[in-house]
C-alpha cells in the first residue's frame, strides 16, 4: 500500500470558512459567536471538493489511503481563548470524521487539538480521547507553539507537557509535531514557522530523555525534519558536545520524519542519512506547495515520484517508507487495515 501520513483538509466546504471568520470577528465576545447550528455543510459539498482536487490526484499518484487533518494552517490556536479554540476544533475534528466515513477506504483521521497559549495541554486530553475512542481516529497534531511564532510554550520536553504524553502512550497514538498559521511577521508560515518548529522541536529532543519517561512514546516530525537532514553532522556533533546519545539511537523508536520535501536531491539527502526505519511516506497534499515545478513539469508536492527516482534503495527500504514504517507508528492504523484484511 501507499500510505501518505500527512494530509490536510485544504478543500473544505466554504461555509466553514464563513463560521471561522465570524467566530474571529467577534474574539471573546460570546454573544457575538456564530451559532454551531448555522453550518450548513452536505455530504455532497464535501464529495465536490474532495473528488475535483485530493481524490483526483491521490488516483493519479497512486496513493491508496491518506492520515488525514484539519487544515494546518487554519488551526489558529493563538487566535481566542480556550472555549473558541474548543469550538473550533470539535467542528474541524467532526467534519474530517464526516470525511472518513464517506471515504472509508481512502482517508482515516488526525485530531486538531484545542490548544491555547498559557493554557495546559492536559486540557486538550478530552477531545482527543472523544477523537479516537468515538471518531476511530489514530493519532493528532501536536503544536508546540500555540502563540503562533512566539515561542511562549515550554519546550516539548518540559513536565508541561507530561499529562498529555501519558494518555497518547495509554491511547497507543502517536503526534505529528505541526506548528499552525505565524502571527509574528518574522515568520514566514510555510516557509519559515513549519521549517523552524520542525528543526526546534528535534534540537529540544536532543537534549532530553524525555524517552527516559516515555519509551514507546511515538513524535513525527514533519516536512521532512526541518533543516535536520542538512545539518545532520551539526546535530550529531551537538549530541556527541553534550553526551547525549546518537541521533539514530535516541530516534530509533521515538522519532520520525515524513517525505513532504519537494525535490528530488531533498529526498535523496533524506534517505542517505536519516535512518530508513524513522521514514514515513507523505505529501502535505494539497497543502504548502501545490503548484507545477516547471523543471520537471511536475507538482512540487508530488513526492512519490522522487522516492521512486532515488537510485540504491532497496524494494524493502521503498516498503517501509511507503507503507510498513506507517502501519508501526500508527498501531490504530495497523490494526484497522487488518480487520479489513490487508496485512503488512
């Protein structure tokens, strides 16, 4: 199988859109809040919007099943107090569930998370539960800067952050570690806040033993690890300066990286020096890049392509990227595909 961890819901119905905005004009004044009950969204607007973008290309690449999420970029958890980031993402959670039980066989959930600055993550723990033991999602998207490129969290590796570690381990799920949108102009949203969370969150994994306390705790990291792979003899000069252990040693069951880099000497780099275990295949698609490459001709976030372009990777090393690294980081996933006969 094909399976891409790392999908958005960037064709979503605009009523949504609509309740965002208003949600967003009226900040904490709940009298001002849109009613939940005003969205108006049909099986058939969601069918429309999936079928003419994300399901015509996931034909035309061949990808087979999607771990699919609320738009990255829309979580917006700088934006409100905790009960507007609650509504919002309860709405966004139900409407990927919507998704998935239309396309039963090509897309299975993720979780937004109702993060907000200063407010613990154990909080969040509610909504996640009622995501995967409700909606049969497996998994969620972690944000590790809920200020929106600030910085005003603790580090991931921080107690802070323990509670809700402990009910991801007892759940069996693991977390994409993804920013949302930047509300500080220094920072670019795709092409600088997602690369810096990306290359911040794996330096802060560095210097922990976070895995010490949580050993079958399961982080991706996506777009490819940041600026990781790049600087991969930095980072492992940096573990070496500090005693800490080696880079593949302190990933090997913890630590994960996706395929959403989008060119061929990129994904090359990749597979040279992060080990081939801690690789899961995935596009972002529709999402950061969307548009033609007019070197190849072909879409930027096409990233089978170039996996299947990289000379010296064995049919075993392409199985697990595409399809066995996924199915181990996602327990729920494996177990899903199981029941419906398809065995790893």
């Amino acid at each position: 199988m094909i399976i891409d961890c790392h999908g958005h819901y960037t064709t979503e119905p605009k009523d949504l859109g609509r309740f965002r905005q208003e949600q967003i004009a009226a900040g904490t004044d709940r009298s001002k809040m849109p009613a939940r009950a005003s969205l108006k969204i049909s099986d058939d607007e969601i069918r429309e919007g999936l079928e003419g973008a994300q399901l015509k290309f996931q034909r035309e690449r061949n990808t087979d099943l999607v771990i699919f999420s609320p738009r990255a970029m829309g979580m917006g958890h700088h934006i409100g107090d905790f009960s507007v980031s609650l509504e919002w993402s309860q709405i966004c959670n139900e409407l990927i569930h919507r998704v998935c039980t239309i396309y039963p066989d090509k897309f299975v959930g993720v979780c937004q998370l109702p993060q907000t600055p200063g407010v613990a993550p154990d909080n969040c723990i509610e909504e996640l539960e009622r995501c995967i033991n409700e909606f049969g999602m497996v998994g969620c998207n972690l944000n590790p800067d809920p200020s929106g490129g600030h910085w005003t969290a603790p580090p991931l590796t921080d107690r802070y952050w323990y509670k809700f570690y402990e009910k991801l381990v007892e759940l069996d799920v693991p977390a994409m570690v993804h920013v949302s949108a930047s509300c500080n102009p220094v920072f670019h949203g795709t092409g600088a806040h997602y690369i810096n969370a990306d290359t911040t969150a794996f330096m802060q994994l560095i210097m922990s033993d976070l895995f010490k306390d949580f050993p079958t705790l399961k982080l991706i990291i996506p777009h490819g690890g940041g600026a990781v792979p790049f600087h991969w003899g930095r980072y492992r000069g940096l573990a070496m300066m500090n005693n800490r252990p080696p880079l593949d040693e302190m990933m090997r069951n913890n630590v994960f990286f996706d395929t959403c880099v989008y060119h061929l000497p990129g994904i090359e780099l990749l597979t040279k020096v992060v080990p081939i275990d801690n690789i899961l295949f995935a596009s972002e698609m529709l999402g950061a890049v969307p548009g033609i490459d007019p070197a190849s001709g072909h879409s930027f976030d096409d990233t089978k392509r170039y996996i299947d372009q990289v000379g010296g990777l064995s049919e075993e090393s392409r199985y697990k990227i595409f399809e066995g690294n996924v199915r181990r980081v996602y327990p729920r996933l494996d177990r899903l595909l199981t029941q419906r006969g398809r065995v790893a």
